[in-house]
C-alpha cells in the first residue's frame, strides 16, 4: 500500500480541508448525471458514501470528491478514466463472487 503525501502551506491546507469536508458538487453534465445514477440505481451507495447524496453506505471507502485524489485504490492506481473502468469491474467482479459463494453456488470459475 502506498500513499501520496503533499505538503502545503497552513491555509492552502485549511482550504483543502474544508473543501473535502463539503457535500459533492451536484452533477453538471449529461456524462455526471449519467454516472451518479448508475452509481445509484447499482446499489454502490449500500457500502459507499457520497455526501450530499442518498448513498450512505459505512462499509466500503466514503467516496464523496474520489475525483480529486491523486491515485486511487491506496495508491494502487492513478487516478483516470481507465483507471476507475479497471477498478469498477474488478469490485463487480468481487461482488458477484462473494454473493456466489453466499449463496452456496460452486460456479466461481471467474472469480480471481
């Protein structure tokens, strides 16, 4: 595991600070809107959090300005678009083996 540290001035860092503690910004594009209700209607918001949405999960990592990290997954990748894909569908493929052998199901063959 790794993690990024940046060093800033005091009230660059209260800025910062503050910043992180605020909700998340409401959608602007087609392309945000789009993504905040897949994140939504797929259930992500049972383990994750986004402040100043209904997804209120305490399980997983509060995601709440993920967009704004320097890498993501404890420094495990950066932090783009292919990035997010890769790791998107590696949790959906987590998920769905866990739910398998939750329900006692043997077919975990895709499961890695």
């Amino acid at each position: 595991m790794r993690f990024v540290a940046v060093v800033s001035e005091r009230a660059e860092f209260d800025r910062w600070l503050r910043a992180q503690a605020a909700p998340a910004h409401a959608p602007r594009t087609p392309q945000q809107q789009a993504g905040q209700q897949a994140f939504l209607r797929n259930g992500c918001g049972a383990c994750h959090a986004v402040r100043g949405t209904r997804a209120r999960g305490t399980v997983g990592p509060d995601l709440t300005h993920v967009g704004s990290r320097l890498e993501l997954a404890a420094g495990t990748l950066p932090n783009d678009a292919a990035a997010f894909e890769r790791w998107i569908s590696a949790a959906r493929n987590a998920i769905r083996c866990i739910r398998n052998s939750s329900a006692g199901t043997r077919n975990t063959s895709r499961c890695s």
